[in-house]
C-alpha cells in the first residue's frame, strides 16, 4: 500500500475560533498550543494534531494530508502523478514543520481538491487526554478517520484514487437516482477515503468520521446537540457497509462530521460489494439539512 493513513486535514473558515467548544468540549478532541497563524489545532491521539482549523474570511479546504510508511514512497507518489500529467511539489523544511511531518508533497487533484502526502508525522508519547471525560477515538495506524469527497464523474474518480494513488475498493453503494458512492481501504479502517457523485461543474468535501471507543461518547454528544448549537444532519443509524453506528452533524465550517463507532475492519480475505442502501437502520435526514450546502463546495476547475 502506497499511501497508508490518513494523518491530518486542514481548513481555513471564519468560525475557527468556534472549534475550541466545537471540538474540544462537543467532539472530545484535545485542544492544542495554536499554529503558528492562530490555527486551532485538535489531537485525537499522541499525534501533535490531526485537525487544523486556519483563521480566514471563506471556509475552504486547505489540505487533505495522507501518509506513507516510508520515506521513499513520497518518490514513488510524485512518479505516479506525473505518469498521469499531474505535478506534485515538495514542501519546503517550513511547511513540513507547519505540518508537523518530515517530509512532504502538495498537488491538486483533476478536480481542484487539494492534496499533500507526507512521511514522519510527529508524535508525542503520552501527550493525549481527551478533551472532555471521555475513551478516546480509534486513531493510531488507521489515521484520523475517513472523508467523503464530492466529484462530478465518480469513474473518473476511481481512476485516479484507486488506479494512480492505490487505494482499495472495500465497497460500492449505488441507490439509482440517489446514491452513486464508492469506498476505499488503505488500512484496517472498512474506509478512509469515500467518493460520493455531485452533479457537473463543483466539488467538495462532504463529511470527515471520527470513531469513538466507547458508544456511550457518541450518546453523550447525540444527547447535546442543542446545548451545543450544533446542528444535527443525520440521526443516529447503523451504515449497511461499515456496519458503522454514528450520527452526521454540521460543524461551524460548513461541512459535516459523521461520530461513529463500531467501524468494520478489512480483512485478508475482503471481497468488495454493491449495496443498495447507505443506511440498515435510522440516519434520517434532519428536515433542516436539505437548506444547508453539502459541504465545502468549489468549482472544478476547467482543464
Ligand atoms: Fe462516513
């Protein structure tokens, strides 16, 4: 497996300063010392930070920061991508120390999405305590957790994921009209990367999963969601292909978290299937979320 883990996801938003409750007290991350620009950085675990929320005037999407197991995997990704027309670039000795790696390169998908992959995330033993009385999050080697990216041409998509960057189907869930979604595997984790299909012309990232420890943390949150101001996306269900229990809420930068627990893991002998529902149980859709953007949306830029 080329790329391993998810390590860490980057966003700029106007509301940064509203993760502190957001994400310290409601999620149950551990509040870091800021970044260098008065980021909110949160740890999920003895990584330094996984989640890092930029001060800034639109939310966007700064990086989505995958990791390799060895160093020398970073030459093969920048080989990969320029087999493919796609430029990557190293990140100078500053930016991997903003983003508490090694080493590092950046490149933007085919859909605008941009991307850095890294080697040596730093880490700090014993330096974890959740931020709230709570059993922590499934993290380690299956990194932070999973995202649901949004493209307009979801083969495409799998070309270039799975074909360039290698990573694994564990799964498709094709609902006709509704849902056309694929899942993919770079560890034990049932998924770390999703690719949802959005119409023509935008791209965006829909939702980030954090998987708690314990299911009476994922209660404990559900339970809040009013005292908290958060707004709830999804109700608490089971996921027919992870087999995830979880609820979807909106974070104060437009896109979504999905706080689960439960997660399947892969296994030697996984064969990938087609499911025609997302949900076995619950996850209704909240009657307010239908006025709320999917994500964090841009245009595809035109090649
Ligand atoms: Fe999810």
């Amino acid at each position: 497996m080329l790329i391993t883990a998810l390590g860490y996801l980057g966003v700029t938003s106007p509301r940064s300063e509203d993760w502190r409750r957001f994400g310290g007290d409601f999620l149950g991350a551990m509040v870091a010392p800021d970044g260098p620009d008065g980021a909110v950085r949160l740890k999920f675990d003895d990584a330094d930070w996984r989640l890092q929320i930029h001060p800034g005037e639109a939310d966007k999407v700064e990086y989505y920061g995958w990791l390799v197991n060895h160093e020398e995997d970073l030459d093969t990704v920048v080989e990969k991508l320029a087999a493919v027309g796609v430029t990557a670039s190293w990140g100078s000795a500053e930016l991997a120390e903003a983003r508490s790696v090694d080493r590092l390169v950046q490149f933007t998908d085919p859909w605008g999405n941009p991307h850095e992959v890294a080697w040596g995330q730093v880490t700090t033993s014993n330096s974890f305590r959740t931020g709230r009385g709570m059993q922590g999050f499934v993290t380690g080697q299956q990194g932070l957790g999973h995202v649901l990216l949004l493209l307009p041409d979801i083969e495409a998509g799998h070309e270039f994921f799975h074909g360039v960057l290698g990573f694994e189907l564990s799964d498709k869930i094709i609902e006709p009209g509704r849902i056309n979604a694929r899942f993919y595997h770079v560890n034990a984790r049932h998924h770390t990367l999703a690719l949802g299909e959005c119409p023509p012309g935008v791209a965006g990232f829909n939702h980030l999963m954090l998987q708690v420890r314990d299911i009476n943390d994922m209660g404990w949150a559900y339970d809040r969601l009013e005292e908290f101001d958060v707004p709830e996306t999804l109700s608490i269900g089971r996921h027919t292909n992870d087999q995830m229990v979880s609820f979807y809420c909106t974070t104060p930068s437009t896109f979504h978290i999905e706080y689960g627990y439960d997660g399947l893991e892969i296994t030697p002998d996984w064969v990938p299937r087609v499911y025609t529902k997302t949900q076995i149980w619950g996850h209704q859709v909240h009657p307010e979320t239908k006025n709320r953007p999917p994500g964090i949306m841009h245009e595809v830029p035109v090649a």
